[in-house]
C-alpha cells in the first residue's frame, strides 16, 4: 500500500490529553508518519494519497467484473501494446514462466488471447489479444477515459503544464523507490 502521510483518522484522532489536535500537535504527529521534519500535508498531497489508492484500487474491481484475475487483466492491457512472448509476458506481470502459461490458456479459454508461431522465428510462440480481449477492456475501461479526457480539456494549456509538472514529479519521486 502506498502512504503518503498518516491515515486521515490518525490526523484527526484527538491526542492522548483529549480534546483536538493544535496546528504544532497534527505537524508533528505527521512529520513523525513521514519521517520528513516540517512535513505539511497540503490539498495536492491529499488528492495524490487519494489517486494512489483509487489507482491501486481499479485493476482489482475491473478484473472482478470482467469475470478475469487481475494478472488475466494486466496481461490483456500489456497485450493491447503488442503481441508478446509468454516469457516476455511473464516478465512484466512479475511471474514464473509457468504461471504465465497457466493465465494465457485462461485468456485463450475466454476468447480474448490466442497463441500463435512467432513471425520471426518459427520454433517460439506469441501470444495476441483478440477482438473480444480489446473490446473487453475498452468497455470497462472507458467510461475513465472519457471522465479523465473531460477533466484534462477543462484545463487552460497553462493549468496542464503545472499539473503534467506535479504528476511527473511525483512519478519520479515514486519510481526512485522501485528502481
């Protein structure tokens, strides 16, 4: 789980000596959550502890109704980019080889991937989503897009250069910790 402050009910629990936190009491207590002095939790940092969790959040809820796991979800999404090879695919979702195979025969078995003879190389195979696989996706996905496409053409070009600027830092600020 990501956590980008403390809980908002650790914020607003009251201190050991009752009655509300004081504006001293709620920083420290956040800067101890943090480990980061001065930490301030401001409304962009809410709202990305927010996105975080809803993100975290999606694949689970759409996979459970598609009727697919979450990997069978992660692989159509990866395979929308591409064909890939099983191994390649087991890369990327972060799993054995075997359990890779065992999730494309599951796609095959729904009609959203199949396997077929690498074009390039005869003896390897790879594995292509469907029409039903795209379309699967792309029904439970959209109503997002549309939503997020909305949200991005309501910004002044200006607005957009300050958010993309937000959202890169704080990608990089994320991704320094997995790599």
């Amino acid at each position: 789980m990501s956590d980008i402050s403390s809980k908002q009910s650790d914020r607003q629990s009251p201190p050991d000596r009752g009655g509300p936190p004081s504006g001293a009491d709620a920083q420290q207590r956040a800067s101890a959550a943090t480990g980061v002095p001065n930490w301030q939790l401001t409304g962009t940092l809410s709202a990305l502890q927010e996105l975080v969790e809803v993100a975290e959040a999606v694949p689970a809820v759409v996979a459970r109704q598609a009727g697919l796991s979450t990997s069978e979800l992660h692989s159509l999404r990866h395979l929308m980019r591409g064909p890939m090879g099983p191994v390649d695919l087991a890369k990327v979702l972060g799993v054995t080889s075997a359990a890779s195979s065992g999730v494309v025969d599951r796609l095959c078995s729904h009609g959203h991937a199949v396997r077929r003879a690498h074009p390039d190389d005869g003896r390897r195979t790879e594995v292509v989503i469907t029409d039903s696989g795209r379309a699967e996706v792309t029904a439970r996905m959209r109503p997002m897009f549309v939503a997020l496409a909305e949200l991005d053409a309501s910004l002044t070009d200006d607005e957009r250069v300050v958010v993309e600027r937000y959202l890169r830092g704080a990608t990089a600020a994320m991704h320094d910790l997995v790599t």
